[in-house]
C-alpha cells in the first residue's frame, strides 16, 4: 500500500498488482494508518482510494492457507495460519473452534476497513477490472465509488466460505438488493451498480481516471471543516440504524460459514486442488468465472 500527497488530494494506493490486491493480514492496519496520515494533515480536503495492475481488489489472499502451503517452520507468511480469516480453517473438525478468538481477529480487520467509513475526510474509490469479495469491505466503506463500466464487484463467498463482515451491503442498496446479491453470489457490472446505487458513476476505461479526477477536484475545492461536517451528518443516519451491531453479527456469521460441514469441504478440496480450482468449481453452476477466481 502506498501514501502520496497531490495537493490537496491525499492518495493511498493498493499495490500488490501480482496478487490481485489480495489482502493480507497487516493491508487494514496500514489502510487505517494511511487515513489517519490524511486526516492529520489540515491540507488534505479528499482521499482517492485505488488499487494498481489489473483490478481494484481479489478479496483475501487465501491461496496459501486454503491449500495449507505455508513457508518453513509454520510462520505467518501473508495469508498464512496466522492470517485471521483463515486461522482455524486447517484443523481437524472434531477440533474445538473458538468464535470468539476468530471474532477477535476480525473484527480488528473491520476496523481497519471501517477507517474509511469512520475518517473525517471524504473518500472516493476507484474500481477498475474487478472488486470482490473482501475488496468489496474498502469500496463499500468508501463515501463515493465511481467503477468501469465493464467491472464486476460482487461478494462469491456469499456461495459458501464467507459472510461480508462490514455488512453495509443493505445499508447501500436496500435490503432486496441485498438479498438479491448475497442469496446468489453474483456480481454487478460497474454500469448496473450505478443503477442499483451501489456506485456514484462508470466509466469505459480509458475515460474512467478523467472521471474520477473531475470529481476528486469539485470536493476539494470545499472547504475541509463543510467537508466534515456533510460526513458527519449524513454518517449518523447508517450509525442510528445499528450498523456497529449488524457488524458484529457479520463478523461471527463469517467465522461460522467456514466452519460449517460445507466450509470445511470447500476447504478441503482446496487444499486437494488448489484454491483456484475450488472457487472455479464452486461457481460452475451459476456460470460465471470471472472475478470470483481471482483471491477470496
């Protein structure tokens, strides 16, 4: 992850291109630092999110640990046994689970991903390629989203192995709309999430950085404390609604799905095949292979 000041942008760029962006164990921590830098700073007015390579974000960066592939000795590579989503994934099943040690873990992950939501500042998201699964937690606690048209962002884990733990899906585009995503799986096109309200507006590719730039500069030319304030007053009707509980009910719902009869098998035939393999054939039959093979 990167941080840069352009005038009174302040830019903090995913940059894991070879892994799709997947997020590891330490990305919410550095995402929530990165936000913090911005908000110390009185000369930032907005904060551009964006990820670098060929999509926004994979999801969780699972490969390792889902196939059990860890470095030497056991230690915490990225996505690794020490990795909180997949901790407790690779015992064996009679193995007592603790809910509370996965919650722990995280819901620190939340938080880093709910820094967006929770800065003073305005943030806008940019996504490009592909949002998925986990990398829908950042977009989704960003303020703003303007996506290419042709991006797909969705939640697959939904399918089974996952429960969105920022849970803000239905506090975005209304509960059916929720439903409708979440029972399925599926993905919107970056055109069809500005029908549903999910994004502010698309974009072809090659337009889509001009569009995101003009609405970058229209917010910072206002001044930071309206800018606050706006944030504020429009943050407090989602915060009214319970989304800290619901929140807190995602998260343990996550480490429930992965420890459910189908959780472990999806698991184990991950670690048999490979991680790719498995969410390839898990998302067989709802014929789609796009971005759900990415990471998560």
């Amino acid at each position: 992850m990167t941080y840069a000041k352009d005038g009174r942008i302040a830019r903090i760029t995913l940059d894991r291109p070879e892994r799709g962006n997947g997020i590891t164990f330490d990305m919410p921590r550095e995402l929530a630092a990165c936000v913090e830098r911005a908000n110390l700073d009185p000369g930032v007015h907005v904060i551009a999110l964006s990820g670098n390579g060929k999509g926004f974000c994979g999801g969780y960066d699972l490969v390792m640990s889902a196939e059990q592939r860890f470095d030497e000795g056991g230690a915490a590579a990225p996505g690794g046994p020490l990795d909180p989503r997949v901790v407790l994934e690779n015992h064996d099943p009679n193995e007592t689970w603790d809910p509370m040690v996965d919650f722990q873990m995280m819901s620190r992950n939340v938080r880093g991903f709910m820094s967006l939501f929770h800065s003073d500042k305005p943030v806008v998201c940019k996504v490009h390629g592909f949002c998925v699964a986990g990398g829908t937690d950042m977009a989704l606690c960003s303020d703003l989203l303007v996506i290419e048209d042709v991006a797909k962002i969705g939640y697959p884990p939904a399918r089974v192995w996952g429960v969105p733990t920022t849970a803000v899906w239905a506090y975005r585009i209304g509960i059916e709309k929720a439903k409708r995503l979440l029972f399925t799986g599926d993905c919107l096109s970056g055109t069809e999430a500005v029908t549903w309200g999910l994004a502010t507006e698309c974009a072809p590719r090659a337009e889509l950085d001009a569009r995101f730039e003009s609405l970058l500069g229209r917010i910072a030319r206002v001044p930071v404390n309206q800018l606050v304030m706006h944030k504020l007053l429009v943050n407090q009707t989602v915060t009214a609604m319970g989304l800290h509980t619901t929140q807190i009910l995602g998260t343990v719902f996550d480490g429930v799905s992965r420890h459910t009869r189908e959780g472990y098998a999806f698991q184990q035939r991950a670690a048999e095949a490979g991680f790719k393999q498995a969410v390839r054939e898990r998302d067989e039959p709802f014929g789609d292979f796009g971005p759900s093979t990415f990471k998560g």
